[in-house]
C-alpha cells in the first residue's frame, strides 16, 4: 500500500434549487466581480443562466458572462475570458455546465494570474502558484472537474489536447441538482457515464493489491453507476437514479477511489489523440479505446481483471482458467458500451476505418515525439501505443 495524501476541498451542495445558494456562496469565497462562464444555448434556454445571473444580482456582486464553450474545450476561447477577466477585474470564476465548461474556468484562473502564456503550464513549461478561485454549477454529470484537480485544453493549432493536474484548481464549491440533468440527450448521459467510470478504473487496474478498502469502494460505484444509467436512459426523469449519477462522478474523480495506489491513466493519454484528431465525444472515446488497452495489459497483473469481471461486471469466476475469466470481463464491458449506445473500437466511433498515417500520428503526439511514455499498470512506449491503436481500429 503506498502512502498517500486526500485533499477534496471542495463544499457540496446537492439536492433540488440547491442553484438558489450560489450568491452566498461565491461572497464566502471571496467573488466580488464574477465571470459567469458557460457553453451553448442550452444554459440559456433552460433559463439557468438567466437564474444564476439574477441571483448574483440581487446580492450586489457584479458579473460579466462568456460563452460559446463546446466538447473538448479550446485554448482560443479560454485565451478570451483571460482578456476579458483582466480587462473587467474579474476576482472569480463561476462554471455553469459540465466538465468542458470547468476546465476551460480552470484555464481561464490560471491565465488571468499568470504572466506567460497559459498553455505553457498544460505543456509542462510551467508551474503556476497562484489562480483565480473557481467554482460550478454543474449540469452535465462526467469529468468529475467540479472536485478534481484536473482540467483538459484544446490548442488548435496542431489539435493538441492536453490535461493539468494542480491542487490549486480544485473548485472552492460545487452546486449540483439532479434535475438540471433531466434534459441530457441518451447519448451524452451513456458517455458522461463511461467518462467517470473511467476515472475510477484508471485508479483500480493497478499493480497495487493491498488497499482492500479502496478497491472495495471503487467496485461499489462502479456496480451502482452502471445500473444507475439503465434506469436513467428508461426514464430520463427518474431522480433517484440521476442523483446516483450525479454524485457518482464526483466521487470517482476527486481523488478517493485512488487512495494508497498506483494512478495509470493510459487510456486517457491515448483518447486525447483521439479527441484531438477527430473531435469526438470524449467518454465515446474512451469506451472505443479500453478494451484493446484492457487486453494488451492484463497480464500485468491477471487477478485484478479476474476480480473486476467477477465483482464488477457479474462474471463467474473459473478458478480453473483465470484468464479466460479475465477475458469475459473485457467482453462483459464490451457487452455494456453496447448495451448504452457506446463503441467499442475506434470504427465504430468515427464511422470508417482509420488509417496507418493517422495512427503513427497519433502515436507521436502521445509519445511527445517519442520521448514519453504513459501508464503505470504497464509502462507504454511509442511501439505499445501504436500496438493499442492498431488493435483499436475495429
């Protein structure tokens, strides 16, 4: 068992109009002047943003607004709310919508108290000591960055996607209420779904088998999230479940379900190539991925898939061939993508086949040249990429 920090800073505040607190919250952070961050119409035709912007209204804090957030969110519209935060003398970042909104808030605080260019520190250059706070109203539940310590950015210009992980960017509160959820199309639930599961099982495929509890935590959430999103994807109104969901993602990305192990994170690393080149919708993107990465690796270490298929994904399990139990696993997942309208290979996703230039171009980007590696369960090089890539293509 590795020793291990847990910092979740983060004040929750879940349940129905838990919106109407926002005002309070952002003075006991600290917001005087407020930039109310957000995506496209729908925070607008949902009457949220309207709701929001009241509320910080009636309490006196002032506000400007920036929109136009989309999936994967770019560097260029970032690089503009960091203009806009200096030229208004913004003191707070408030995210209204989902993981790609957060992130693009967390670039935004970054940038604004940072001399250089922002995209120096999601390359590495970098180190920031300071950012704006940030906090979220969230509506889209899946990256889990209204509690991590992670933000993902777009750059254009060579369709670089990239993440940053940093304790300072931990939000100061999230705001969630499940029913701002009702509305999410089938399609962006059963992604946003895979997204947080895959927060989970990127923190659970480790060479580390002695933290029993927090293997035992993971294997719950994942269990109750992916029964939670059949019933959702029945009823897209169903409260309970969508509370499940909601709170799930959280918990699966701020940092608990990795506590005295080994992170990986491989399958990420591999998707931002994916999400880069082709614009894709990022949990699509991951389900088309895992399982070739799934079965490139498990012999790493066997019993842990064995134990997923078994706890995780209902298999039984045959002592007399453990790996044809781990296999089944994989298919089981496999099973499951499909079952909620996922891929599971990178045809599938983009709907043709992918070609040998673009994989070796993908391989390059996510080798850094060919000077990186990525994963912890198995340490992938150049060549292990390109293998996954290869066995992806469907």
């Amino acid at each position: 068992m590795k020793d291990f920090n847990y910092y979740a800073p983060t004040e929750v505040v879940f349940g129905e109009q838990s919106e109407e607190q926002v005002a309070r919250l952002v003075k006991k952070y600290g917001g005087t002047k407020v930039l109310v961050h957000y995506g496209g119409q729908s925070a607008i035709r949902s009457g949220l943003l309207d709701k929001v912007c009241t509320l910080l209204g009636e309490e006196g804090i002032e506000y400007v607004t920036l929109g136009g957030v989309v999936p994967n969110p770019r560097l260029s519209l970032a690089q503009q709310g960091i203009e806009l935060c200096r030229k208004e003398n913004v003191d707070f970042v408030l995210a209204v919508g989902g993981g790609s909104v957060i992130d693009s808030a967390k670039c935004i605080a970054y940038g604004v108290c940072f001399e250089g260019n922002v995209w120096d520190i999601y390359l590495g250059k970098a180190q920031p000591t300071r950012m704006l706070p940030v906090a979220s109203v969230l509506t889209i539940p899946a990256a889990g960055s209204e509690m991590s310590e992670s933000s993902v950015i777009t750059n254009e210009d060579g369709d670089v996607k990239l993440g940053y992980s940093n304790d300072l960017s931990r939000p100061k509160f999230a705001i969630m209420n499940p029913r701002r959820t009702f509305t999410l199309p089938p399609y962006q639930t059963a992604a946003g779904v895979t997204d947080m599961m895959m927060h989970t099982m990127e923190r659970y495929f480790t060479k580390d088998d002695d933290m029993d509890l927090t293997t035992d935590v993971a294997e719950a959430l994942l269990r109750s999230i992916k029964n939670a999103v059949f019933a959702v994807l029945k009823n897209p109104e169903d409260y309970r479940y969508r509370a499940q969901i909601m709170w799930g993602g959280s918990l699966m990305h701020n940092g608990l379900t990795g506590c005295g192990i080994s992170d990986d994170w491989a399958t990420h690393q591999l998707e931002h190539e994916l999400s880069g080149m082709f614009d894709v919708t990022h949990g699509a993107g991951l389900a088309a991925i895992w399982p070739s990465w799934a079965r490139y690796t498990m012999h790493e270490n066997l019993s842990r898939f064995v134990r997923f298929a078994v706890n995780v994904m209902d298999v039984p399990n045959d002592f007399t061939d453990p790996e044809g139990t781990a296999l089944k696993g994989i298919e089981a997942m496999e099973r499951f993508y499909h079952a909620i309208g996922m891929p599971i290979n990178i045809k599938e996703l983009i709907g043709r086949d992918i070609t040998d230039d673009e994989i070796r171009e993908m391989t390059r980007k996510c080798s850094r040249d060919y000077t990186a590696t990525c994963g912890c369960l198995k340490v992938l090089k150049a060549d292990d990429m390109e293998a996954i890539y290869k066995l992806a293509r469907g």
